[in-house]
C-alpha cells in the first residue's frame, strides 16, 4: 500500500493525461513538452510502486482513447556492458523498437517505465572531469537521442525514477517535462503503513486479532486517553521509530520500504509460539525497532529463557512438545507464505497432540 502525505497519485495522474491530452490535440505531432516524467527522492521512497500504478491508472482512465496499452519496463543495470560502446548499443535498441512500436500501432498507448536512470543518464560532465570510460557517457547520449526521436508520438509516456537527482546529466533534466520529488513518510504516512500492513497480517490469520487498528487520527485521540489502547501502542512505535532511529542519526528518515517489511521481519524474528495476537506482535514490533536502533540487546534478553541462544546466533525455531520436537529453520529471505505455513504447521502439531 502506498501512503503519501499529499493526493501525489491523483496530481500526477492528471499530469499525465493533460500531457498525452495536448501531444494529440497537434495532429499526432507531439506537444511542446516532453512526455517524460521523473520522480525523484531517497531509496525506498515508492517511486518504481508509485510508477507501475500511474501506469496501471492510466491505461484505464485512457480506455475510451487507446484500444491497449503497453507498459514497458527497464532495468538500466541491465544495459549496462562490460563490453565497449555495447551499452550505449542496447540503449539505442531499446528506443528503435519504442519508435517503430507507436509508429505500427497508433492506437496503443505505450507506457515506459526506465527505473533508476542514473545509471543511463548521469552527468556527461563529471565522467570528463573524472577521466572515467566514456561507454557511460556514450549510454547518456544514446539516451537523449532516443528520447528525442521518440518526443513526436502522441502515444508515449516516460515515467523515470532517480534515487540521486544530483547526479543526473543537465541536458536530460532539462528534457523532463515534469520534476517530482517523493520525500519519506511523514509521522502520518509511517502510522498508515505500519496499521494497513499490521491489519493485513491479522486479515490472513497471521496475527489472532478481532480488532481493526484505528486510523491516524483516531489513534492520535486514543493516545490521550490511554497508552493501552493498540492504535496508542502503535502510535508511540512511530513516534520511537522517529526519535530515535538509526536513520536521523544518519541524517536521513526511514524508507516506506523499510516500514513496510518491519511487521513480518519482526514476527519472522522473535515468534516462538503457537499463536501470535495483536499484543504479542506489537511487542515484537518494539523489540525489532530497538534491536535495529542499537538498543535492543538488553532488551531482548530481559525476559528470554536463560536457556535460549542469542538472537544473532539463532538459526531457526525450535519448539519443544510433550512428546517430540519441532524444529523450522527460516532463511534470511523467508516470506510472509511461509510464516503462514509455520504456523499451520504448529497447529497441527497442537491437535495431534491433543488426541493423544
């Protein structure tokens, strides 16, 4: 779920169809600004999600107009070669099979998404002064000269993210018909993240919970009356996640990205039960928090069993029963599927007990 601070979503989306809007109101000659739209802003921001549902958004709202729509993706880490002048060649390939693709077909609207461009448009001015190899240079101009060739067609759109607008080489800002920055989650945004992801959890049966986590604003209300409250519990995560996180030490706020991982990371962590409800998980949300923050060790260890191993050593879970063991190891890159199948897997084991 993306959650921006302002109607980002809607704004662009009408961007985009005032540009397409004006590219055919010139007899399929393009218009006077470039179809290209670049969002900008710290890694973990939303850009490349934000970018796949404007593309999903338009098509839609475009049906009556175009009788399909393509959407076409491109990894710039891709293009890059080792290989000399190769890059710049893929890059030239790309824009030849975008230019003959609006030409064959003008009633399809072709949506292409160039993911962290950077890669393909960085600063030709910086490789000279750095003496650099000039195959990236060479990517950047074949870039801008597909851009050019492909700036007449009334059935394209550019949508382009940066995690480092700086970088970026002047003649392809200057190309970019519309500049947006997406900035981190406010307070708001990190609540709204943390609860639409916290209620999926308990939709899927993940988190054993009646309870529907309120919003922003409710709990905001709730935090004054009582601090038990799980919208309050949430609400000071955070406000903890804020004020004393790892990032503004850095001089940078947590990612979207990072916040919405947080919840299943910090199940896949510390879950050592059968069940898992809402109290629980917000307890290892805390934990979790406190352990990424540096201050989590004491805290971890305060009620762990003497027996227990170390969280930085422990491998797996292991659950001790009445009559055998139950052990699962969990990969670094375990999935919420998987979560699920362990606790289903727990349960069973409880029933089969139960009818011994």
């Amino acid at each position: 779920m993306l959650v921006f601070e302002d109607d980002i979503k809607g704004d662009l989306i009408w961007m985009m169809t005032n540009i397409l809007r004006f590219s055919r109101s010139l007899d399929g000659k393009g218009g006077d600004i470039n179809p290209l739209i670049l969002l900008y802003g710290p890694p973990g921001t939303g850009k490349t999600s934000l970018c796949q549902g404007l593309a999903q958004k338009i098509s839609i709202r475009l049906n009556s107009t175009y009788k399909e729509t393509q959407l076409i993706q491109i990894k710039t880490a891709a293009l890059m070669s080792k290989y000399y002048s190769e890059s710049a060649k893929q890059v030239d390939r790309i824009f030849m099979k975008i230019s003959r693709m609006c030409q064959e077909d003008p009633e399809k609207f072709i949506c292409v998404l160039i993911d962290e461009v950077e890669s393909i448009a960085g600063s030709r001015h910086a490789v000279m002064q750095r003496s650099e190899s000039q195959d990236s240079l060479r990517a950047t101009n074949a870039l801008l000269t597909g851009l050019d060739r492909t700036r007449g067609y009334p059935n394209v759109i550019f949508l382009c993210t940066s995690n480092m607008v700086e970088s970026l080489d002047s003649a392809f800002v200057d190309r970019c018909g519309l500049k947006r920055s997406i900035e981190p989650p406010s307070l708001a945004s990190q609540y709204e993240i943390l609860r639409s992801r916290t209620q999926k959890l308990i939709v899927r049966g993940v988190i054993q919970s009646l309870e529907v986590l309120p919003s922003y604003e409710d709990a905001y209300v709730e935090a004054g009356v009582s601090a038990e409250h799980a919208g309050s519990k949430l609400l000071a995560l955070v406000q903890l996640i804020r004020s004393g996180n790892a990032h503004a030490q850095c001089g940078t706020e947590i990612s979207a990205r990072s916040l919405t991982q947080l919840p299943e990371q910090a199940i896949l962590r510390y879950l050592r039960e059968e069940v898992c409800d809402l109290d629980l998980a917000l307890n290892f949300f805390e934990r979790f928090v406190l352990s990424e923050q540096g201050q989590g060790k004491s805290y971890g260890n305060k009620d762990a069993d003497p027996h227990d191993n170390n969280d930085e050593k422990f491998e797996g879970i292991e659950l001790r029963g009445r009559k055998r063991n139950l052990k699962i190891i969990l990969e670094e890159d375990s999935t919420i599927a998987e979560l699920e199948e362990l606790l289903a897997e727990l349960r069973r084991k409880r029933q089969r007990e139960g009818e011994v």
